[in-house]
C-alpha cells in the first residue's frame, strides 16, 4: 500500500483525533476565565490532552509514531529549526505535567502553557501548506495592533 493510500485510509481517523483535540483546547480556552486564577492545573491538562490528540492525528496520518516523531520531526536532517522546535515542544509538554501535577506551580504552569500553545499553533501551520507564512503574518498583525494600541515605536 502507498502512501497515499494509507493516508487516505487513515483520514477519517485523523479527522477524529484532530477535532476531538481541537475541542479539548477549545474548552480549554473557554475555561481560562473561570479556573485561571484558581486552578490553572485544570486548564493545562485539557491544553495537553488536547495538544496530544493534534500531534497524534497528524501521527496517524503521516505512517505512525516512529515515522511522523522520529523520523520527520527528530532526525529530519533539511529542517534544524522543526527539530528545535519538536524539542521545544516536547520538554514544554513534559514540564507543564511535571509543573501542574506533581510541583502545583501557578507560574510555571501558565508560562508552560503558553510556550507549548505556541509550539503547537507552529506544529499545525506547519504541517498546511503555506501554513508557515500565514502563521508569521497573523502573529505580525497581531504585534503591530498591540504596538499601535499601546503606542509602542
């Protein structure tokens, strides 16, 4: 079997996973006014289930685990700055857990959460076509609304 065909076989798979983590992000992000004060720890792990679930749909897609993290993310010799980014990536995944599971820290587990947030929104532009230079114009919008609101030079 090819790998189009594996891939379009495992489409309907793929489609599940992305949208059930997307909804789990989703809720995260609904939730962050009520239990960011409060609990934040909740909120972290609905982000990285949700985080696991798009990184595993992309995973099923690509042939597997092994194939999609370790040989197209990890030992990808053209792209340094995906490895990079996958390291980054991963260790922020692994200290949100450890900061919200076992330490209970409020601050690392905010600043866990937005690292890997914004690994993860890379991961999935990253992964589209185009996706990349849509994701780096979006996010110079963004700064230059926060620079003309704040009236930064």
């Amino acid at each position: 079997m090819t790998q189009a065909q594996e891939a379009q076989k495992n489409y309907p798979v793929f489609i599940a996973l992305f949208l059930a983590g997307c909804g789990l992000i989703g809720l995260g992000v609904v939730m962050i006014p009520a239990f960011l004060i409060f609990a934040p720890q909740k909120i972290s792990m609905l982000l990285n289930l949700g985080s696991i679930c798009v990184l595993s749909a992309f995973a099923v897609l690509k042939g597997g685990f092994y194939n999609y993290f370790i040989k197209e993310l990890l030992l990808n010799q053209e792209d340094k700055k995906k490895r990079l980014y996958t390291i980054g990536y991963f260790a922020s995944i692994i200290i949100s857990l450890y900061a919200s599971l076992i330490m209970k820290s409020y601050i690392l587990t905010l600043l866990t959460m937005i690292v890997e947030m914004t690994l993860l929104l890379y991961f999935v532009c990253a992964s589209f076509p185009g996706g990349q230079t849509g994701l780096n114009y979006l996010l110079s919008s963004i700064w230059s609304f926060v620079k003309t609101c704040l009236r930064i030079r």
